[in-house]
C-alpha cells in the first residue's frame, strides 16, 4: 500500500467528552464529528502525562516522562535533542515534515525534528514567535486575554476575546495550517503536517460569536463530592486555593460560575473545530481525504470544576487525563468506535507503522493498526504519569493513583464510581487497612516503570 501523507491535528487541554459526536454534553463540533462518524474513535484513550510538557514530550518520543526525562511543565525541562521522534525518523524516510502551533516539548524556537516550523508556542508566551510578531504589525497585542487584563483573576481566567476569529490566536493556528497544507500538497510528496492548537487551554477565551455560542444555564453541573478538596494532600490543597498569580481559590467558585466558564470552554473548542474543518476541506478538495491518515488528540483534559478543581494536574483523574483519539484512513481503516485502553505513547509508533518506518525497540507504546488489526492484543491496563511525581493506573474496573511523596493514594471502582467520587483508599491516619488493591497497584506501578528504565539503559 502507498504510504500516506499525516495530517495530526492537536488541542490543548480537551477533554474526551468535548466532542459533539461522543454524546456527553451540548458542545458543537461539527468537524470532530465528521472524523468520527468517519475513522476510528478510542473511547478510552488517555494522556501518557496530565500537563503540557510531559504529555507533548511522550507523544513525541513514544515513551513515558521518567525516560525521556520532561518531567514538569516550566523550568527548562524540554527533551533532550539525541531522543528519536516521530518527526525526525518519518523526515529521515522521506517525509516532508513541517509542524504549525504548539510543540511545547523543547525550547520555544527549537525545530523540534520538523524540516520546517511556524512557531507559535502559547497563548501566554512572552517569546517573539510568529503569532506575536503579526499582533505587534497589526497593534493587536494589548487585547489578547492575559494577567494584564482587569478581572482577570476575579473571572477565573475566563473572559471573551474581542479579537476577530481570525485574528485569535487559534484561527490565526488555522490559517497559517491551511496555507502550509496546501504548500505541502502542491509539492506532490509525502508530507507530516503537525497543527497543533492552543485552546481551550485556558484562559478560556473565544473570540465572538463563539464567546456567545453556549447558554450558561445550559451547562452541566461540575461532578464534585462535599469535602472532596479537603481530603487532598496540604500541599496541593494550598495550591488550590490560592492558584497561580491571581491566588485564586478554586474551593470557592459556584455552580453558576462554573457554568459560565464551561460555556467559554466550549466556546473555544467549537471555534477551534471550525479550523479543523477548513483543513479537512481542503483534503476534500485536492482529493487527498482516502490517502491521507488524519489523527486528532489532545495532550490532556481538564477539570471543569469536577472535584472542585480547574485546569489539570492536581488531582489525577479521568476529567484530566481521557482526551480523544481519532483515526481516519479511509483506504485502510474501516469506520468504527472502540473500546481498547490506548495510551499517548501509542502515537510515535502509529504514525511510524503508517509510514513504514521500523518502530525502536526501546518505545513504549504500541502500534494501534496491530491492535485494530488484530495482530497485537490490546493493553490490559495503562499508566499514566502526573507533575511532580504521581503515577496512576487504569484498568477496566480500578483507577488507583499512587503518591509516593504525600501520605495519600487515591482508588476508585470506576464500575461503581464512573466520576470518581468516593475515594476507597483508606488515608494512613485512618484505623482502617488499606484496600486489598493499594498493595498490589503499588507494586505493579514500581515495577513496571523501573523496569522499563532499566530496558532503556540497557
């Protein structure tokens, strides 16, 4: 079979159910749903790290934060440049490689493996990237959202754009997208195109009229058990309530308030999937849609006020950590929905199965043809990696977090506590046993990731 031309498209902090199609709540997607009804769409996928940095560093290395080393967000932690990636061994077999957006995984103006890049990092980086030299051309930059804007802190970081769609800096991502699509096309040979999102990471910010698209009152509830945020660790329960530079308090915010800001979480999301359909229309019209593998994913979730918590990180959960993954190759995958364990580090050798690159023998995650295919059986479980030093299981039944460094593990029987509301791992002050799984899960999460270090080194 020929090999195809990769169109990866990205997000930032998308949730698994901030898709229309997926049926969970009023959000408009009709691009996303198109993929869906279209290609192959994990049902349980999920992040390989819960924040920026590690997740993007594992998608591009295939392998988990402990090996690759970008263990946080912040701090000059970024990859380091000997690590094989994705982009740089389909470069090398013949690829024409080029990434649009947020890398995030290495400094800001890093290649990042890509034979080209238009470099647009975040919506909060101070760096001189392309998307911050066009506001200062065209005087726009004092109205982007950021700290320096009035109520900032006071609105949760959620605040309407007054900018153009086009000049936000998601479509601004679009169209710069769209123009290096159709240059790689024109070019007549097999590309990967990397556009990559920065929304709805927050601030949640969508330009109108998606900033007026939702209701509020229209919005779900944030699923949250009484007490449930005073039972975190004094440390992660301080950052909480006194959050970032506004200090905010996110034990504070009403039902009202979160529904507000979801309505600009989704706000974000729909105009995003606006851009992603302008790119799958030009595949549609340069007749490229059947040869072409599309991905869709995105680096991690967010709360939206579940657990009483915004944003990601704090508290490792299926909120922050189900994102969506999408496949559409109409020449080799048939359309369908799928229930498989997938993990973020199951893209490096996805993507190198579909260009015929032989996957490293050191990489983590599995090539998903194998598993669609029939050729590899599906995973039984997964672990996934949180910011400082947290490693979370997943399995059909059993979601346990393991804290190595706090006096505090969480467990959850997901057949019984779908949202994760009733936590069954007895706290060390208490007089009762551990649950018989704590003992078992920790053993296997030590095992397997100092195992798979060892392997490495080897």
């Amino acid at each position: 079979m020929k090999r195809p031309s990769i169109l990866l498209i990205t997000t930032d902090q998308q949730r698994w159910d901030a898709v229309g199609a997926h049926g969970q709540v009023p959000v408009r997607t009709p691009a996303l749903d198109e993929l869906v009804q279209e290609g192959v769409s994990f049902e349980r996928s999920y992040c390989a790290a819960a924040a920026c940095q590690p997740s993007r560093a594992s998608l591009f290395t295939g392998i988990y934060p402990n090996l690759h080393g970008v263990t946080q967000t912040g701090g000059g932690c970024w990859l380091p440049p000997a690590l094989p990636t994705f982009p740089r061994l389909l470069g090398a077999a013949g690829y024409r490689t080029a990434a649009v957006g947020k890398m995030h995984a290495a400094r800001w103006d890093d290649p990042c493996g890509f034979h080209e890049r238009v470099i647009i990092e975040s919506k909060y980086s101070a760096a001189p990237d392309e998307y911050r030299r066009y506001l200062a051309a065209n005087d726009l930059t004092r109205r982007v959202i950021g700290h320096h804007q009035p109520g900032f802190g006071q609105h949760h970081k959620a605040m309407a754009s007054d900018l153009r769609p086009d000049e936000h800096i998601d479509g601004y991502i679009a169209r710069r997208g769209g123009e290096t699509l159709q240059r790689l096309i024109d070019a007549e040979a097999p590309f990967l195109l990397w556009v990559s999102f920065c929304g709805p990471h927050d601030p949640y910010d969508p330009a109108p009229p998606y900033s007026r698209l939702y209701e509020p009152s229209q919005m779900l509830r944030p699923r949250r058990a009484p007490g449930e945020l005073d039972q975190l660790p004094p440390a992660v329960r301080a950052g909480a309530t006194a959050f970032g530079i506004a200090k905010m308090n996110l034990h504070g915010i009403s039902d009202a308030e979160h529904q507000r800001m979801r309505a600009l979480y989704y706000g974000n999301v729909s105009q995003i999937d606006a851009g992603i359909g302008q790119l799958l229309k030009t595949l549609d019209e340069r007749g490229l849609a059947a040869q072409t593998l599309v991905v869709f994913t995105s680096d991690h979730g967010d709360y939206l006020g579940d657990h009483d918590l915004m944003w990601k990180a704090l508290l490792p959960s299926e909120a922050d950590m189900r994102v969506p993954l999408i496949l559409r190759w109409p020449d080799r995958l048939p359309p369908g929905r799928r229930q498989e364990l997938v993990s973020g580090v199951d893209l490096m050798p996805t993507l190198l199965a579909a260009g015929g690159v032989d996957i490293p023998a050191h990489l983590q995650g599995k090539t998903l043809f194998d598993v669609l295919e029939g050729r590899s059986q599906p995973r039984q479980h997964l672990l996934m990696f949180s910011e400082p030093n947290k490693w979370r299981y997943r399995d059909d039944r059993w979601a346990y977090t393991w804290w190595p460094d706090q006096p505090f593990d969480t467990l959850y029987d997901l057949q019984a506590d779908p949202y994760e509301l009733h936590n069954l791992a007895a706290p060390p002050a208490s007089p009762a046993p551990p649950h018989p799984m704590v003992r078992r899960l920790r053993s296997l999460i030590a095992h397997e990731t100092a195992g798979t270090a060892k392997e490495l080194s080897s």
